[in-house]
C-alpha cells in the first residue's frame, strides 16, 4: 500500500507538471517555456535538460528502471518532459528534432506503461493516449506513424501480471 500510495504521488507530480506546461505552452511563451523544462528536469528526473533530451530512450530507460517502482516517477518524467521538449521543438519549426523527441518520450511512456499495474499504470497509460492525440500533429512518415501508433495503445498489464 505504501509503495502504491508513492508511485501515485510521483504521477501527480508529473501531471501537474503537465498542466504548467500546458498554460505556458497557451500563453506562447517559448523562452518562459524553456525556462520552465530546464527547471523541472533537475528536478524531477536529476538530469540537467540538456543532458535529458540528449540521451538516447533505451539509456534513459536503463538508468531509471528498477522493478521495485522507486525511480518509476524519474522514468515517466524523462517521457513527460521529452513530450514537452517535442512541443517546444514543434512549435519552432524544428520538425525533425521534434519527431525525434516525440518517439523517444512514447518509447519511454509505452515501457513505463508495460510494467507498473493499478492506479499507477492507468495514470501513466493516460499520459500515453495525450501522446497518440498529438501523433498527427507531428507529420511522421506513414511507417513511423504505425510504429508510433502500436506504441501507443500499449496497455497496463493486469494485476499480478509483473
């Protein structure tokens, strides 16, 4: 129960991230937005910005992933805040980048969501299906697109599945 009680708080942590960023990314305010991803990247996940959106997703994953669920809210961060950084980089015109950015954060999210159950799991799943709402709004290449698509309807596995 403790440890449920844990995962719950590190996934409402990032959500109300997600709402902050979500009201700079309104008011079009790109380096405010900046500023506010390289603040909370310390300090949700402990990596730098630059070191978080220069690291490759299968590292990240590596780096934060423990079966026990401890560092679960560093690795669904890393997702959320790579999410975000493909916004940024959408927003300015930096479709490259930015498609970059979006697969690395589903891949992340889809693992997250592939391994924790319960409340956890449906929350992360949540984050998840705001990725594959954004899907079009990247343009990627019908190939890429269906490999993003089957990433995105990962589901949380039933409980005692892990």
């Amino acid at each position: 129960m403790l440890r449920q009680d844990y995962l719950l708080r590190e996934i409402e942590r990032i959500v109300e991230f997600a709402l902050r960023a979500l009201g700079i990314k309104k008011a079009q305010q790109p380096d405010d937005f900046l500023r506010f991803l390289e603040e909370n990247s310390t300090q949700l996940t402990g990596l730098k910005f630059d070191s978080l959106i220069n690291t490759p997703s299968a590292k990240l994953v590596s780096l934060f992933y423990d079966e026990d669920g401890r560092s679960m809210g560093r690795l669904v961060a890393s997702g959320a805040l790579l999410a975000e950084a493909a916004d940024m980089h959408r927003m300015g015109d930096e479709m490259d980048r930015a498609r970059e950015l979006f697969t690395r954060a589903t891949e992340i999210l889809a693992f997250a969501t592939s391994q924790y159950e319960g409340d956890a799991g449906a929350a992360i799943a949540k984050h998840l299906a705001s990725q594959h709402e954004k899907l079009p709004l990247f343009a990627f290449p019908p190939d890429a697109a269906a490999h993003l698509e089957l990433l995105c309807n990962s589901s949380p596995p039933d409980t005692g599945q892990i």
